[in-house]
C-alpha cells in the first residue's frame, strides 16, 4: 500500500472515531473564553527550547530569542515561517526561491545561498524536537502550530551542530482530551487577473478512549498563479499543497505520556519563478518553459515523558524519521527561447533519536542532558541543458552521513538573584559521498529521469569532531528585569559538494566552520507590565567561513564550496511590546548587523588572486538593518460583536547576493493590514478582509548575472507583489 493511501485511511479512520467519540457529550463540553489579539500579544509566553521538563518563560530565558504561542501566532495571523520573514530583529526566513520549499535562512548574517542538499544550514530547522537534515521541504504553509521560537546566535550545546546562526523551532498543536473542531478557508488575489490562491484547511480533536486522545490535521491550497507569463500567455507560479497529520496522545497518568505524530504532504505545480528583467515587467516573466514542481514527504515522531524521582526529573525521548522527494526543472534564462534549463531531483530519508534527562537538584541546580544520535541519506541529481550550445549533461551523487552527540547543561543559582549557566556538547559527525561530476559527453555518468548514476569520479569520507561549549550569566535585580550575558562556541559541519560539475574544483571535503560569540542582553517587563522591552548585543568571530560561489561562464553555472574567509560580526537587536491602552498594542523591533571579513582563505572575487580586493567584498545576505513596526487595536461593537485590526509595517536593507557581490538584493519594505469581525451571535466564528506587501515592492531571492550566457540579463526568483485576502475562520 503506497503511503499515500496509507494516509488517506488514516484520515478517515481517526476522523470517524473522533467524531463518533465525541457526539455522546458533544452537548456537554463548556466554551472555552477566548484571547483578544491584543491580551495575546501581552500575555506570558512558555519556551520549550530550552527543554526543561515544564518548559519556560520567554522573559527567564538568558539569551536572545522571539517566541510565539498559539495565541500569539493567531493574532498575527501566522501561516508559514516565511510569513514572519520580516518581523523579527536580524533574522530573514526567505525561500531559496529556484526550487519550491527550500529554505535560504539566515540569522545574525550568517546563512546559505544555494539549494545543494549536501551543504549544511547555519540556521537549524527543529519540528516536534526533530531536526530537519536538509533544508528541502522547510518553507511550505502550514496550519494549526502551537509555538514557533526563533533562537538567535549559536545554539550548540542543546541543538548540536550546524545552528551557529540560530534555531527555528516549531511545535504542532497536541489533543489534551477536549473535543475541539476549527476551520479555515481563505482566498487572496493580486486584482490585476492573475490566479486566485485558496487554502482550505480543519483539525479535529478529541477523546477515543479515558486516557487516548486524537487529533487530525489536514490543508489543502490552490495557488492559481500571480505572475503573468508574457511568453505562453497564462499564469506562472501555480502550486497546489496539501496535507494530513494524525497525531495520538497517551496519557495513563502516573508521569508517563506518548505521543505520536505522523505527517504526510505533497506540493505540485510549476517550478520556481524565474524572471528576467531585460524581457520583463515588475511582476511579469517571459520564460518560455514554466517548469514543474512534484515533491512530497512522510513524516513520524514518537515522543515518550517518564516522570522520574531522581531530581523530581523528567525522562524525554524522541524519534524522529522523514523522508522527502522533489523532482523539478525550471527556466534559468528566463527568456522568450530555450537558452539554459535547469532540472533537478533530491531524494532524502533521515532517522534521529534523542534520549535526555531533565530535572532540579539541590533546589538550585537545573540540569539536562542527553546524547543524541542521527543518520541520513541523500542522492541528488541535476540537469544542465544548454540548448543553445547543443549540450546537456546529468550529474550528481549520494551521500550518507551520521551523526553522535552527547550533551549537558546545568543552571546553578549562586544566590537568589544571580544564575550561573554552563552547559557542553562533544558531537561526531562522518560522512561519506559517491559523486559524478558534469560530461556533455555520451554515455553520461547519471540518468536524472531514472535518478541513477552509473559512473562515479569522485568518491570520499571525512570525520568532524566539535567540541561547543556555553557559559552565561543571569542577574535579576528585580521582578521581572533581567541582565545576562554569554559566551558559546558554534560548530557548522563540513563535508562536501553534490553539485560539483569538475573534479578540477573539488568536491571536498570543506572544513567545518567554527565561531567564538560573546553576547550581553536586557530583559524586562516595566511599568506594571505595560512594557515588555528585550535588548541583546553580540560579537562574533567566525573561522574559515563556508561560502557557496556561483560561477557563470559559457557552460552554465557552476557552484564551489570553500572555506574562503574569517569573519567578525557584531550588532543589537531590539523587541518591545507596549500595551498603550485598552484593546491597543504596539509591537517593534530594530536589528543592526556590521559583518566584515578580517581574513581571507580564498580567492572570493574571481580575480585568480587573493588581495584586498577580497577583504572589501560584502557578506552575501547580510542585510545590515532590519526594524518593525505593528499596531493591533481590537474593541467591542455593542451587542454585534468585537472586531480586531492590524497594521505593520516591516523593513530590511539591501544585500550582495553573491561573494563576488555582481548581484545584490533589494531594500524591501512591506505593509500588511487585517481587519477582523467577530460577530457575537455566531460565537468561534472570525471573518478577516486583510491586504499584503501593500506597497508593492518587488523582491527577489536570487540575482545571477547571465554573463556569458547568450540571453543575458540576469536571472531573478521573485517574489509577490500586492496581495488582497479574505479569510473566514471557525471553531467550536
């Protein structure tokens, strides 16, 4: 049975007895009181990425970090992680943009610049305390999340290696025994005639039996296309996603509880947008080729909590196995005729599982720890077709990778105001790769329609070994202030390049990139709560930064990934909360990143020779300025109802795109407002008329200067303009 229809019996399995469980006391469950967005955006917020056994509070934590619960995510309206892109201090959550669903994050100027599966993310992807080995299948929509946390800085001794820029950590939603249905359906368009993009999406809950509790989760979206294809005369961008994830929760009582989560997607359409400006408009494309996009995933996660007296503590394990696929192709020219297309197709399955200790002892020592163990495959294959030139060459590898760790941290209180936090991780990490580089000669050594090489010029094994270390310190002076500050080692892996097109630039191995970073913050909650204001300040040493160089030249495009640079980083970032009257809160932010290479490894600009040249170039996506700005104002409507509005404006600087800093990205600054109505005589019921990217600016993720290419200009992943929504949301 395909795990498709797997899924599909699931659904319909776990929906029935849902429903059939609940309809006998349906009648008799209480409304639970609803949250106003603006009592949401003021209210205490619970962090689990510290994994403490009960969690803790946002305010508590020592480092910098931007939390939202579900109440929180709900006001402002949160449908994926690329949603809050631009509203929080130094941290960009964009998409790579050239294939679907594959993230380019970057935290603190720290981030990657390619969608090669093998090159490790600076900024971790965690869901359900899974992480994500790649970063395909991270930038999708998604739907009815209880938390999203985003750690700046290092994260090394809880997370591991490859977060030296941060973490991202997502929580699904979890039943507790409530029976509980909500609904969403929403519609948004540019008004200009381009497609319409429908989302459909429900989650159901509820008791099966006394101590086992459901919940199905499913979203369906229809993305009819934004840009207009000058070219075929139809709509580009088109994308239907949809998935399904069950989850059961087990609770005997007596501190034991299991939980298990299984998620199934698939995403397909067109490939990704690729705009040329010499051949078109704003938000125009005149590709030739529209591509296509058909990637899905399976997903499961088995958490176990054991209640334990040792330390009045809390055992955690955690199983995660995923497995992804995308096969793609899309228009790299951009223009009128075929010139240069692109095809790809990655393959993924991982497995982890990580086993901790959480608990307090002497009523002053917080401990975890833990080991942790992961492994990975990954087979890639690409297509280089240079129709112009008559050549087309398939080329790719395999790789396998594992992973152990063992990890501790201890929060000591000295005094009653003062905590002293150290904490280590010893992590391993082999890898091992099979690669065949580019050939425009028959016979070819890879197959990208069978997915098969036969031919390997490349073959290689490496260990890497980080030790990661963190020390801070925590002074409360008084109820609700904090100062802290830090110092940890970050650790980002090395290993080696699938998307080698030549052996004379070699596939690896890359050494793994390491960074010092010292930090110092402010936490408070001042005038009796009115004002939540958290400010931090970093400065971070970077050692033989790992860069990925996308070269042009006549046979394409070729990336290389070296160690080519040391690095200092240094900024602050800024968040406030103000709640300014009843119904009305204010909610900023401000992050400034200087970023500077202080030595050079490698030539970076191209000019076969290391020199200042080099040591002047831009890091690639360091936006130096980041800041925000949102006001949300709900209020009673007599005996009708309350209605809510939300107004936000976000911006982020300009950037070199690439190292040898030909192509730069753009200033963006994006307006976004909603209007919602609750109406009192249909009680769950929220109808939202709401309105994106409003100034209509025009982004992009890539800007790689065709050169050589005979089509010229240069090659543009946009992003969309001016949006229109209407949303109706339902739960009981």
């Amino acid at each position: 049975m395909t795990g498709k229809l797997c899924y599909k019996h699931l659904l319909s399995a776990s929906l029935t007895a849902i429903l059939l469980a609940q309809s006998a006391n349906a009648q008799e469950r209480q409304d639970e009181p609803s949250q106003s967005a603006s009592e949401a955006l003021v209210g205490e917020i619970v962090v689990t990425a510290t994994k403490k056994a009960d969690g803790e509070s946002l305010q508590e934590v020592p480092a910098a970090v931007t939390a939202y619960g579900s109440a929180q995510l709900e006001a402002v309206q949160f449908r994926s992680l690329e949603s809050l892109a631009y509203s929080m201090p130094s941290v960009q959550l964009d998409p790579v943009g050239t294939q679907k669903g594959v993230a380019n994050f970057t935290i603190r100027g720290l981030g990657v610049n390619s969608s090669v599966p093998s090159i490790e993310p600076t900024v971790g992807t965690f869901v359900d305390g899974v992480y994500l080995g790649t970063n395909y299948g991270v930038v999708f929509d998604t739907f009815d999340i209880d938390s999203v946390e985003v750690l700046r800085g290092p994260q090394g001794v809880l997370f591991g290696r490859n977060v030296t820029g941060g973490a991202v950590s997502l929580r699904t939603s979890r039943p507790d025994g409530k029976f509980r249905v909500k609904l969403r359906a929403s519609a948004e368009a540019s008004l200009t005639g381009t497609g319409v993009n429908q989302t459909y999406a429900a989650s159901v809950e509820g008791t099966l039996a006394d101590t086992l509790f459901a919940k199905v989760t499913g979203y369906f979206s229809d993305d009819g296309g934004y840009f207009r294809n000058i070219t075929l005369n139809r709509n580009d961008g088109k994308l239907r996603t949809w998935f399904v994830r069950p989850t059961l929760v087990w609770n005997p009582g007596n501190g034991f509880d299991m939980t298990l989560i299984g998620e199934h997607g698939n995403s397909d359409g067109d490939g990704g947008v690729q705009s040329n400006p010499r051949y078109a408009g704003k938000f125009e494309v005149a590709s030739n080729d529209p591509g296509f996009t058909d990637s899905h995933y399976n997903a499961l996660t088995h958490e176990t909590n054991i209640d334990v007296g040792v330390g009045d503590g809390q055992i955690t394990n955690i199983i995660g196995y995923r497995e992804f696929h995308i096969a793609s192709r899309y228009d790299a020219d951009g223009s009128p005729t075929t010139v240069y297309h692109i095809a790809y197709s990655t393959r993924q399955n991982q497995f982890s599982n990580e086993l901790r200790y959480a608990g307090r002892f002497f009523d002053r020592v917080d401990l975890v720890a833990g080991l942790y163990y992961f492994t990975q495959n990954i087979t890639y294959l690409s297509r280089d077709d240079l129709r112009y030139a008559n050549l087309q060459g398939d080329f790719g590898g395999r790789q396998y990778s594992n992973a152990l760790g063992a990890f501790a941290n201890a929060d000591i209180d000295l005094f009653q105001n003062l905590t002293l936090g150290i904490g280590t991780r010893i992590s391993r990490d082999y890898k091992r790769v099979a690669i065949a580089t580019r050939r425009f000669a028959n016979p070819q050594p890879c197959d990208i329609i069978a997915e098969t090489c036969t031919t390997y010029d490349f073959r290689s094994n490496r260990t890497f070994n980080s030790f990661t270390p963190r020390v801070s310190l925590k002074y409360e002076p008084a109820q609700g202030i904090q100062l802290y500050g830090s110092y940890s080692k970050g650790a980002r892996s090395g290993g080696y390049n699938l998307r080698s097109v030549t052996t004379a630039a070699p596939p690896g191995p890359f050494n793994d990139e390491k960074l010092d970073s010292f930090e110092v913050g402010f936490k408070g909650d001042l005038f009796d709560r009115r004002l939540r204001l958290n400010i931090s300040a970093y400065d971070t040493k970077v050692n033989r930064m790992q860069r990925e160089q996308t070269q042009v030249n006549a046979a394409g495009t070729q990336t290389v990934i070296a160690n080519t640079a040391d690095a200092r980083l240094r900024g602050f970032e800024a968040e406030a909360t103000v709640s300014v009257a009843k119904g009305l809160v204010f909610k900023g932010s401000v992050g400034y990143v200087d970023g500077k290479y202080t030595r050079i490894i490698a030539d970076i600009s191209g000019d076969g020779i290391i020199n200042a040249t080099d040591l002047a170039l831009k890091i690639p996506r360091l936006a130096p300025w980041t800041y925000s700005a949102s006001l949300f104002y709900d209020t009673e409507i007599g005996s009708a109802g309350s209605a809510s509005f939300q107004l936000s404006f976000d911006h982020r600087d300009g950037a070199a795109f690439n190292d040898r800093n030909v192509g730069f990205l753009p200033a963006i600054d994006n307006l976004y407002t909603n209007l919602a109505f609750e109406p009192e005589a249909v009680p769950g019921l929220k109808l939202s008329i709401y309105g994106k990217n409003l100034l209509n600016e025009r982004n992009y993720g890539t800007d790689t200067p065709l050169g050589s290419i005979p089509s010229g200009g240069s090659h543009q992943t946009v992003d969309k303009g001016r949006v229109f929504g209407i949303e109706v949301n339902y739960k009981f």
